[in-house]
C-alpha cells in the first residue's frame, strides 16, 4: 500500500469526526458531530469507531470498499504513533433528508495542530475530501462513499 492511499484514509476517518453530543438539532449538525466523533476516534487511533462511521455499502471512485478502506486506515493507525487533525469544512450540503455531500479540508500531523498558521511551520498532510454521507434506518450518518485530493496551504486560510 502506498502511503499517499493510508493518508488519505486516515484523513477521511478523521474527517468522519466531530464529536457525538446529545441530540443535534439539525441533520447539518448531525453531520458536523459525525465528523467530530471520527476526528476524535482516528486521533485516538480508534478503528473500531471509525468502522461504525462507514456504510456497509461504501464505494468510491478509487475502487475501495469498506473492507478496503478499513484496512487500509487500520495500516496508517499502526504506522503512525501520534495522528493529530486540523478540519475546514467548506461546505455540507443537504441534498435530501437521508443525504448529505460535505466538503472538509483535513491537515494532519504528527503533533497538535491549533489553527492553521501552524501550517506553515509544521510538516502536515493536506487535502480536500468531498464526502456523502447517508442516515441510517437508525439515524446515524454513515459514509457511503469518498473522493479526495491534495490541499496546499492556502487552501486553509
């Protein structure tokens, strides 16, 4: 496996993120907590969290499916001793109540990364990850597929 490919499905994990509170209010919030919760769970290496982010049906463009992508994000976990995330989300849109396209940048590092004028000191990773998400039979947002790119610095501010 190529290390651009076990990047980028850490990024993507990380980016499937956001921190899982109470009840949000709107499926946008929704989905910004599911980003949360997968940003804390790859930083903590946590695979097993990051797999419930990803639908069974999970296809992307790359020819991956979950079983493939988890593997491949497992790899990049084992790899790396300390995964640290900086996310910009450029836009979720909700496309039909059970859909959603998001659009994140993602640096990652191997040292806590604050805000993005770090960037320009600290070696980072970065890219664009366009990702649809879907909701489940039991509410929960799941990745149903993923594509990502390069991100330069710029990008960040």
């Amino acid at each position: 496996m190529r290390l651009l490919e076990l990047t980028v499905a850490v990024g993507l994990w990380m980016l499937v993120a956001w921190g899982c509170s109470g009840p949000p209010s709107t499926p946008e919030q929704q989905v910004k907590d599911t980003l949360r919760f997968g940003e804390e769970a790859a930083e903590r290496r946590d695979i097993g969290a990051l797999a419930e982010l990803v639908a069974d049906g999970y296809q992307d463009d790359n020819g991956y499916d979950r079983r493939a992508l988890l593997q491949l994000a497992q790899a990049y976990l084992m790899g790396h001793h300390s995964i640290h995330l900086l996310l910009r989300e450029q836009s979720i849109e909700l496309v039909t109540p059970q859909r959603a396209e998001v659009a994140v940048l993602v640096a990652m590092a191997g040292e806590p990364l604050e805000s993005a004028d770090q960037l320009i000191n600290v070696r980072a990773d970065l890219f664009k990850f366009e990702i649809v998400f879907v909701r489940t039979g039991n509410e929960q947002w799941q990745v149903a597929s993923a594509g990502w790119h390069r991100a330069g610095v710029d990008d960040f501010f």
